[in-house]
C-alpha cells in the first residue's frame, strides 16, 4: 500500500470526542455510581474571618441516613496543609491551609465540618444539625490596607499579610539596562494604576470527587485538569505508596486553570472514605464553586512607560500587587509570574523593572485562570501603549509599529531574557487592519464625533504575544517551581494494525483525541479512523504532567511526534531483516519502508507491527515490538502572537457598550486542526470579552462574596456577543518539529484590552482616558459625567 | 413519597419519589438518564434543558433543574439520551453540533441541544439574531457561542430540506411498552453514531 | 443544592386549593410555574412546610376575550401570553414584556399569575400590570374579590394575597388602538431589569391624549410615572414634549443601590427609558 496519503496535520478534521458528547454518553465524575456508595455534604463558613469557639455535629450524626459526620478537630493527627509548588522565593510566607478549619475560618466558604450519608440529600439535611458558634475576628479585604502598618493578620501566627515579593530588574539580571536611568531621561513619561478585577473561572462542570479506598488500590475519580500532578501529591499527602494510588479524569467539563488545585474537597473525600471504608461522593453545587474553586487575576498594576518623543520606548517599569486570597493554592504565587516576561511584550524595550508583591486577604484564594499573569500582563501594556499614542498623537497602530520586533529581527532577545523564535506582526496586523475596515470606521468615528451623536463609536487595538508551552524543565527549576514541564507519550501498534496513543496530557474539551490522531496517523502512516488516544487515567496514562498553559500540543504534541519517530526507527530493524536488506537501504514514507531502487519491496508499519506480534522471524536480539514512549522537555517557551481588533458603540446616555465588530488575526505556527484552532479563539475571546464587560467578583465589606451565583456574576449568553471574525498568519515556531506555539489561552489575553481600549477610544473627546473593568453601564455613564473613572 | 407516572425518551415509568425531588434528579438517579445534568442552582445554565410535554401535549424545552418531578407526572420527557432515532441516525441538531464544531468540553452540549431543538419548533428558519436571543438561557464557557448559532442556523437548513428528520419525537403512544431494562439495550448500541469527516 | 423536604399537594378545585392554604397558614406556599420559587427551595432561602401545586387546576389555564377585557388564566404561561393573537393585538406592551421574561425555558413553565404574585420589584409582568390597569380576581376560602393592579402590590415580594388565596384571573383592559412600548435594560440578556419601562399610549389627531407609564425595579413595588403622565396628558405627540415630560420619571420612585447599579443610576435610566419607550409608544 503505497497511496500518497494527504497529510492529516492541517486539516479540519471533525472531532472524534463529539460521538460521546451530542448523545449524552458521558462520563462526569457525578455520574459515576458504585456500590456501597456513601454521599458527603461539606458545612462552609458563612463568616470571612472567626475563631470556632464551638462546633458539635453530634446532632447530624443521629439524622435519618446520616453514617458519620466529623470536624477538622477530628483530623488533626490525619489532615495535612494543602500543597503549593511554586515557593517564588527563599521566605515566602506559606501559611498550612488544611483541609478542614481546625479553630480558625479565614474566608467565607472554608469547610468547617462534613456529613456523610447514604444519599445526597440526608447528607445536605444533616449539615442543618450542626451547631457552631463563631467568634469574629478583624477582616481585611483591600489588599493596599492589608499590607498597611498595623492591618488586621489574616494570619496571625505569621505576623504578615505580605506572602512575598519577586523583583526581576533587567540591569542586575544583564538583560537590558536600567529604569530609573531611562525614567530621569524620558522625554515623555506615562504612569497609569490598572485594576484586574476578580473572576470567577466558571467552568460549567462543577466539580466532583469519588474516591474508592479498596486497600492497595485506592481510585480517586475527580474532575481535575491535573491527573498525574494529583496522583504524585495524593501520596506524598495521604502517605499512601504512589503505586497504590489511581487517580481518573473523566469528562471533565471545562477547566480555565480552574480545574488545576489540589483541593480541600478532594481531600477531605479520601479521608471520609478512609474514615468508612466505602466509596464517597462529594458533588458541589454551583453556590459551592463560586466560594471554594479559587478564582483568578485581582491584581493592582502600576506602570511607568518611558518613551521618546517619535514614539520610541525607552523604559518600563511594573508595580504589582496581588491578591492571593485566604492561602495558596497550587500555583497561585507563580501566577504574576508568568506575567512578569510579558509586560514587554512585542517590542523592543531596553530597559525593565517588575517587581511584584503577594499579599493574603480574608478571601477565597485565587490561582490560575485562562492566561494566567499573561493577560495582566497584556492589558497593562497594551492600555499604556494607547496612553503613549494619545500622548504623542499618533495612531495607536502606528505607536505599535514604531515599537515592535520585525520579522527580519528574529531569532529576538527580549529585555526579560527570552528568546523569541519567529513571529511576524506586520502581517497579523495587516491583515487584521484590513478585515476590520479600519480607514472606514475611522472616517466613521470622526462623523460621529462632530455630529454629537448620542452613540459613539471607538476602535481597539491589541497587538499581543504570550509565552506558552509550559515549559522548560530547567526554567521552571530556575524559578523555583516544585516540579519539570516535560510531557509524555506511549504509541501502541496493536496486532491488528490499529493505534494506541497513550498521552500524559489531560484534556477536558481542547480536543486531543482528535488532534493527535491526526498527528500519529502523519507518522506513522495510518488512517486518521484506526488512531485512537488514552488519557486521563493514571494507570493507562502512567507519565504525565497535564493540561494547563497551552502547553499540550507544544510539549505533549511534541513527545507524541517522539514516540511515533522511535515506532519507526525500531520496526526499520524488523523490516530489514525481513526485506532482507540493510536498515540503511530502507527509505520510509507515509508509514511504508520501500527498498530503495526496488519497486515493490515493502512493507508498511501495520505489516510490521503483525510480523513483530507473532514474532516467528525477528532479527537477533530484537524485542517482539515496535511499541515506543517518549517524553519531551522543550528546550524554550513557544510565543503566539497576534493583533486584536475592536470597534465598539457606546450608548453615551445609558453606558451600555455594544461590540459592533470584533476581528482576530492569530499567528499560533503550524495547524494541527484549523477547526479546533477556530473554537479555541472564539472561546478565549469571548472569556476575553466577558473580563471586559460582564465579570467581577464582588465582596460586601464582611467579606462575604456578593456574586455568589450566575444571577450575580454575569456570565454572557450567546445573547449578549458579537460575531467574532477570526483569521491566521502561520509563522512556524521553530523550536519544535512540527512548528506548534498553542493556542489555549491567546483569544482571552488579546481580547480584554482590544474592548476596552475601544470603549476608552470611543470616549476620549468626553476626557475619558480609563474606565475600571468591568465596563458596566454604569460605569461608563460616570466616566462620560465626569471625564474621568 | 408520591407516586408519578411519566414518559420519558419514549418509555413509560411509574415510580415513587420525594415531593422534593427534581425532574434533573429523578432523569439522574432514578432513570439512570445520566446524560443531562447539572451545572447550577438558580437556573441560569440551561445544561439541564430537556423537552416536555404540557397539558395540550405540545413538546417545549424547560430547565429540568426547576421542575419538580411531581410536576412532569403525566407528561412525557425526551432528554439527550432520546434525540437520536431509534435506529441510532442523529438528529439535525446532534448533527450539526459535530459537523460545526459547536461543543468543546460537551457539558452544556446537551441543553444547549435540546435548547435549540426547542427554538426550532417555534422558528424554523431564524436569523442569527433570533438564534443568539433564542438561547439566552443556556451558558457555554468554551466556545464563545459562535459555532454554537453556526450549528443552529445549519440545523434549521437541514430540517427544511428533510422534512421527516425534523420531527424526532415519538408519539408516546407509538413507543414500545417496553421496560426500562429492555431500553438499555439499543440505546448502548447506539451510543457510537460514526462520526467520520 | 436539594430543596428541603416538604409535603406536597395537587388540588384539583380552586376551593381545595384555598381550603389547604387556610389550614396550613404561613407556612405553605403555592406552586404555580415554579420558575422563581423552585431556585429559592434549591438554594434552601426558603422552606415551606408544604406546597400546593395548582398546576393540575386547568381552569385556571386560557385566554378568554370578553367585550372590553382580555380574561387570562394566572396559569397561562409567560409563552402563551406572549405568543397569543389577542394579546398580541389588545394587549401589546403584555405581550412584549412576557415574551421578555427570563428565557425560553422560562416562559414555557412559568405563568402570569405566579409572576405577580410573586411581586419581585424587578420582575417585568407587575409594572404592565400596572400600566395597563389590569384587574386581578383572587379566590379563598371566604369567596373571590377583584383588586386592582394598583392596591395589589403592597411591598418587596408583598401582595394583597392573604394566606388563603390565590390569583386566579388577569383581567386586562382591551386598548388595541393604543401603542405600547416595554423598554427593558439589563446588564446580560440573563440578568434581572435594572429598570425597566412599561408605557402605552393613546394618539387623538396629532396630539397623546393619554400616556400610561410603570416603572420596574424602582421601588419596591412598580410605580406609576404620575408626574409623566400629567406633562404627556394632550401634549403634541412630538420628541419634544416627550423628552421633557420624561424628565419627571425619577419623581417618586425609591430604587435601591445593588450590585447592578446605584440608585442615581436607576433614576437616570428611568428617565432616558422612559424618553425611549414613549417615543416608541406614540408611534414617532
């Protein structure tokens, strides 16, 4: 069989994951029912800060239904912290965030106590029963007032609420030069405060745990983004052997970074399993997620640019503060820093300073959500960069351009270090221009302008770059992260011919079944139908580090590309020893060896993988298989790129902003899936979109979370957005082999300041120059009344 | 307890439940019907929508999560798992939904569906408009909508074309009385409808 | 979440209905739709001791023309009212604000009745009660009486419902010749009125010779445009004196301040929807 095979990598393949999905043969985690199961119900404090001066669930525990109910005092020789793998620096405060409350509640929603019942429903009835008297304590909510002499401690035992603070300085690190030199020297200095407000991930799934404590072989089914990651920090928490511990991502709905902790409910559903020795439930409800999943961004930015007359930045400067919540989560301290490489963004900077400092409040904690510190980062920079273009009265494309990296500059050291591989954002930026009719909606705007239109009409811009493809093992280690950034893949050639790919990645809706079924049927020569791809399972998928940070095709992509270049390399021995040639007469292509210079002596993988099954006539010394695993460690971050584009109406008597057109020129390298690629940027633009205009996580002055459903936090229905016009450039990374850079999380760290940069441009002859996030109505009436925010 | 009797995906139950008891939670827990579900408490996600049936008999999408199961005795129910016909051929709006790329992670998938089969029964032919306002009780975090209202637009161009693929529900009557175990059977072999580019 | 337990009851006469509210007092509640109660019971902000379903009670179901009113069954759904023809021809701003109430699936299930019974300040139906002086007839134990819109809402989800009665009929004045206008502004298309505007109007040659305006989400219960009325009464049908008589719409209205915006916000919208609608409303 030697038919040229189109190449599947490329093409809009359909996606194999949907079969399942459109008829409702799913797996969540809450569908999952096994014998014997008993159900949990968690009691959350409705105080933000107190000390328990009496808790007694003695009363649950003689309700109908009800097998046992337990108290952190319960777990104290048991229940350890919760983990944090990213210590940024040497003293960092790292308060012990148990599970359960022991004596002390630190945010409104920490588990206080927990039922366990036969069925959900006694379990909920029973937490009625419980009694517990609160003691207040002082709550501190504004991070500023938190880090002010004499605050209230969110933890008093640590004498502070400053967790850390992580300077990266370009002149000490001797990547650039230095701010304040460049500051005293500007002829043009903006400085700008930004606010990300809080959000709320918001995945659709809420989320689920069952864990089954069979000895030896403990399963815990949860939906996680991080599988393995759980698995590894299950044991080393529990003390259980890592090898007697299973741990399943089902379909997992939806995660944003959201779905990337290990939390105090999957916990505390292994320790009330142990406790009763059957299997547990705990399902949240919505009214749960909102105060217990960590939420994301709250972070104040003060900025300094430095530029030259003609444009020409000279210095920047960043001023964080960030808000970490009541403890940490996984990552929450390294999030600003995955922000700190990117204020720079795509241009040519000489001279940087970021300092950034953590600091806890009586809150939920926060961690990554979708982006992830870059799209702080981008807001900031791309917001100031208008600010520079008002200034200086220039375009705020022309400003950019003035400012970025050509295309001819790359391989491109930035001030943080980075290297940029490939990029090319006249060409994005052209092209975005274009499609959106800038020219027109200009001459559009200015009409509007003089005519006093009640609706004005404003153009955003944002011309962005991310780093993803987390990451660099060697990095992550100079960072002080606690674990690698490499990724897995095992291929599987089965004796019928059909493909297993095993993947240490974790998808829960970007679509890796089917994408990389379409990169092993281009390696190994097999049609798209007969590749089939497991994961999710720590015993399947032994090897993995997950999906977070857009990094699953740029690493976990790679490693697939790995594993499937040793499957041929290991079946060129089979196949030369039954072709009777040497291994180096063999040309391969499309899945087939052919000898060269004689027609017709082949032989393709599927042949080879049957010869090597049955095993009757292997060369000496030859395992019977062509089975290979791979794991890759990128040597770089890969960089995305692409320009933004907004043009907003603005009812100027009502505030209310409505996206008249929203157009995307992504540059993500080569594509696997132009489909798949398309969801992901309608996706993230809109998220992009809704920290814009719709989303905030809002706390009463007790620090009880006032948006506690989706009747408050305002998530947008397809009702309320835009038509989104989506388009590429395609400048291959050339870090990788297959010239992949991601794509998860590009639409949501453009689109924030591409919409507000829009409503602050339609409102500029109103001496509007900034509007805090989100841009309610509201909001913008006051803005437009007074001038100003 | 209280006993109801109710039709759903084309077979008929008697069971007793609590008053308190949910439609989406008795679909659940008592029907097995784990394919719609829950994604929150105060009836803004809409990934609980199914179809039922009111007094007159006429079909329309309601959030399962904020109808009782007392409520839907004597009504008949069609959920995700009933969509397809029985010789496991999709639905137009399944159809579309894979064809447009309309669902990344699925959760909202099958409200989002039932939704849109709703929406059709009342406009036909809509425009994009009308689509996105049509929908506006249903939340999707992953896709952004837009191959969502893609999906719907070519459904409703599917349905006209193939009058007959546009009326999946089966009179109640003109189901088997077949056993809830019986059920079980084609519905597993249906559930791997060829998915094929 | 699981609704705490209740006990539950499916009369089939109105009278059986009462006579169960009479016996149970405060401590029942009436399921009509469910839409608004069945998230409180989720959310266990309320708990009732019992429920009584009067969705089995078809009589309370329909729409009736009779010589100058429009007789809806409190059971009707929101899509019904919405959807009918002679509501949609004698009753425009009813249609228009059913057809705006909550979502698609909402409509489907919930009623006109259970709406204003239910009396949320920032529900849609009870301003067009008000608007359009709609009479409503209530059943109990001791026999039936008609309370008008306007001494019907009484306070925050507070009605003229004693505890033995329900709503069982809207009686809506036909005005088929009048226009009308429902101008609802919200953050989300999901999201409750932040204001919302009900106006109908009455054209003589070229002048309003009457304007109805009701205020949603302004107050505790929907308020009358009282002031706006007056202006509007025999004015030129013109942009002009619309504008201006719109001015007034704040005047006695007490909003609240609340996550989607600040009670001067609120009386700035009441006055430019109120603009808009009216506008709307006189056909300019």
């Amino acid at each position: 069989m030697t038919a040229v095979m189109e190449p599947e990598v490329g093409k809009a393949r359909l996606r194999k994951e949907d079969a399942r999905l459109i008829t409702g043969r799913t797996q969540w985690t809450d569908n999952i029912s096994l014998p014997g199961m008993l159900h949990l119900a968690i009691l959350r404090s409705p105080m933000a800060h107190a000390r328990i001066s009496r808790l007694d669930v003695s009363g649950a525990m003689l309700r109908p239904g009800v097998i046992t109910a337990f108290t952190g005092a319960d777990l104290t020789d048991r229940q350890v912290g919760l983990p944090c793998a990213w210590p940024v620096t040497e003293d960092m405060v790292h308060p012990d965030a148990l599970p359960l409350a022991k004596d002390t509640v630190r945010y409104a929603g920490e588990p206080v106590a927990v039922v366990v019942a036969r069925d959900a429903a006694s379990a909920v009835d029973a937490l009625e029963a419980i009694e517990v008297e609160y003691e207040s304590l002082p709550v501190v909510l504004d991070m500023e007032a938190a880090l002010a002499e004499g605050a209230a401690l969110v933890h008093e035992d640590k004498g502070t609420n400053k967790c850390y603070t992580w300077i990266f300085d370009s002149a000490g690190a001797g990547t650039g030069g230095d701010v304040a030199a460049a500051e005293a020297e500007a002829e043009v200095k903006i400085h700008r405060r930004y606010v990300q407000q809080r959000l709320i991930p918001s995945f659709m799934e809420p989320r689920s745990v069952v864990v089954d404590p069979k000895p030896g072989d403990w399963t815990m089914w949860s939906s996680t983004q991080i599988p393995h990651i759980l698995r590894t920090l299950l044991s080393l928490l529990t003390g259980t052997p890592e090898n007697q511990v299973r741990v399943i991502a089902p379909d997992v709905g939806g995660g944003f970074g959201g779905k990337i902790g290990v939390t105090a409910e999957e916990m505390i559903t292994f320790y009330a399993a142990e406790r009763v020795g059957k299997p547990v439930k705990y399902t949240e409800s919505r009214s749960d997620t909102m105060v217990s999943a960590h939420h994301g961004r709250d972070v104040i930015q003060d900025i300094t640019l430095s530029a030259r007359r003609d444009g020409t930045i000279t210095g920047l400067s960043v001023n964080l503060i960030a808000n970490m919540g009541a403890y940490l989560g996984l990552v929450t301290p390294g999030v600003p820093l995955l922000g700190a490489f990117m204020y720079n963004a795509i241009y040519k900077i000489p001279a940087y300073r970021f300092e950034c400092t953590g600091v806890f409040t009586n809150t939920t904690k926060t961690d990554a959500y979708r982006g992830a510190g870059r799209p702080e980062a981008t807001y900031a920079i791309e917001r100031i960069m208008d600010e520079l273009a008002v200034e200086l009265n220039l375009d705020p494309v022309e400003v950019r351009r003035r400012n970025w990296i050509k295309h001819e500059e790359f391989p491109f050291t930035t001030v943080c270090g980075l290297v940029y591989d490939s990029g090319n954002y006249d060409a994005a930026t052209d092209k975005a221009l274009q499609l959106l009719g800038y020219d027109e909606l200009r001459a559009e705007q200015t009409a509007r302008r003089s005519a006093g239109d009640p609706v004005q009409l404003g153009i955003g811009v944002s011309t962005f770059t991310e780093m993803c493809g987390l990451a660099p093992s060697r990095i992550l280690g100079a960072l002080r992260f606690g674990a690698g950034g490499w990724e897995s893949a095992s291929v599987r050639v089965l004796a019928t011919g059909k493909v297993e790919v095993i993947t240490g990645t974790s998808p829960h809706g970007q679509g890796h079944l089917t994408a990389w079924s379409q990169i092993a049927a281009d390696q190994l020569g097999v049609p798209f139908e007969d590749v089939e791809v497991r994961f999710g399972d720590t015993r399947v998928a032994h090897k993995g580090l997950d999906t977070y940070g857009s990094r699953s095709l740029a690493v976990g992509g790679i490693a697939l590309v790995q594993a499937c270049g040793k499957v041929v390399e290991k079946a060129r021995t089979v196949a030369a020893h039954l072709l009777e040639c040497s291994p180096d007469d063999l040309e391969y292509s499309a899945g087939s060896f052919q000898v060269r210079g004689t027609p017709g002596a082949t032989m393709s993988i599927v042949e080879i993988a049957g010869a090597v099954n049955a095993a009757h006539n292997l060369p000496d010394g030859v395992e019977p298989t062509i089975d290979a695993d791979a794991t890759f460690d990128p040597e770089t971050f890969s960089f995305p790129h692409g320009t933004h584009l907004c043009a907003a109406e603005v009812d100027t008597e009502t505030g209310a902003v409505r996206i008249r057109k929203y157009v995307c020129v992504d540059d993500v390298g080569r594509v696997v899936n132009p489909l798949i690629v398309e969801g992901q940027v309608h996706g993230g633009v809109v998220q992009g979109i809704a920290q814009a205009l719709f989303e905030e996580a809002v706390y009463d002055a007790d620090g009880n979370l006032l948006t506690g459903s989706f009747v408050d936090y305002t998530l947008p229905s397809a009702a309320d957005l835009p038509d989104i016009e989506s388009d590429r450039t395609e400048t291959p990374a050339t870090s990788n082999p297959l010239g992949v850079k991601g794509v998860g999380e590009a639409g949501t760290i453009a689109a924030t300041p591409a919409v507000v940069n829009a409503v602050v441009d339609a409102l500029r002859p109103y001496g509007v120059s900034d509007i805090q996030m989100p841009l309610s109505p509201e909001r913008v009436w006051r803005a437009i009344q007074g001038g100003a925010s | 307890m209280a006993r109801i009797s109710v039709t759903v995906d084309g077979v008929q139950y008697v069971d007793d439940v609590q008053p308190r008891t949910l439609l989406v939670h008795y679909l659940r827990e008592q029907l097995g019907k784990v394919g719609t579900v829950v994604g929150c408490d105060t009836s803004n996600c809409g990934a609980c929508t199914v179809l039922m049936t009111d007094p007159d008999g006429d079909a329309h999408g309601v959030k399962s999560c904020t109808v009782l199961a007392m409520q839907a005795d004597g009504r008949s129910v069609t959920t995700i798992e009933g969509l397809a016909s029985p010789d496991g051929a999709l639905h137009p709006m399944q159809r579309a939904f894979h064809e447009q790329h309309a669902l990344q992670c699925g959760f909202c998938t099958p409200g989002m569906i039932m939704a849109a089969v709703d929406l059709l029964q009342d406009i036909p032919d809509p425009t994009e408009e009308q689509v996105r306002k049509g929908l506006e009780g249903n939340l999707c975090r992953c896709t952004g909508y837009q191959n969502i209202v893609r999906a719907v637009i070519a459904a409703a161009g599917a349905q006209r074309g193939a009058p007959s693929a546009s009326e999946p529900e089966s009179e109640p009557e003109a189901a088997p009385e077949a056993a809830p175990a019986a059920e079980s059977a084609p519905a597993a072999e249906r559930a791997e409808p060829a998915v094929t580019a | 979440m699981i609704p705490a337990a209740f006990d539950y009851l499916r009369p089939s006469t109105v009278e059986d209905a009462a006579a169960a509210l009479a016996e149970a007092g405060d401590e029942a509640k009436v399921l009509a739709g469910g839409q608004s109660l069945l998230p409180l019971l989720r959310l266990r902000l309320a708990s009732p001791s019992l429920l009584v379903d009067i969705g089995g009670l078809a009589q309370l179901r329909g729409i009736r023309v009779e010589d100058d009113v429009l007789a809806i069954g409190a059971m009707t759904t929101h899509a019904e009212v919405s959807s009918s023809a002679e509501v949609q021809a004698d009753a425009p701003l009813l249609a228009a604000a059913a057809g705006a109430v909550g979502d698609r699936q909402v409509r489907h299930r919930g009623t006109l009745g259970g709406s204003l019974a239910h009396a949320d300040p920032a529900g849609d139906l009870p301003a067009v009660a008000l608007a359009l002086d709609a009479q409503l007839v209530l059943a109990g134990s001791g026999g039936r009486r008609t309370v008008g819109a306007a001494d019907f809402f009484t306070d925050y989800f507070t009605t003229a419902l004693a505890g033995d009665e329900l709503l069982v009929e809207v009686r809506v004045p036909r005005l088929s010749s009048w226009g009308a206008c429902y101008e609802k502004f919200h953050r989300t298309a999901q999201a409750w009125a932040t204001v919302g505007v009900a106006a109908v109007v009455r054209r003589e040659n070229g002048s309003i010779a009457e304007a109805r305006v009701a205020l949603t989400n302004v107050g505790p219960t929907p308020v009358r445009a009282v002031a706006v009325e007056q202006a509007l009464a025999g004015a030129d049908a013109t942009a002009e004196a619309i504008a201006a008589a719109s001015g007034h719409a704040a005047e006695g209205t007490n909003p609240t301040s609340d996550l989607a915006a600040s009670a001067e916000f609120r009386k700035h919208l009441a006055r430019v929807l109120t603009r808009r609608a009216l506008h709307a409303a006189a056909g300019l």
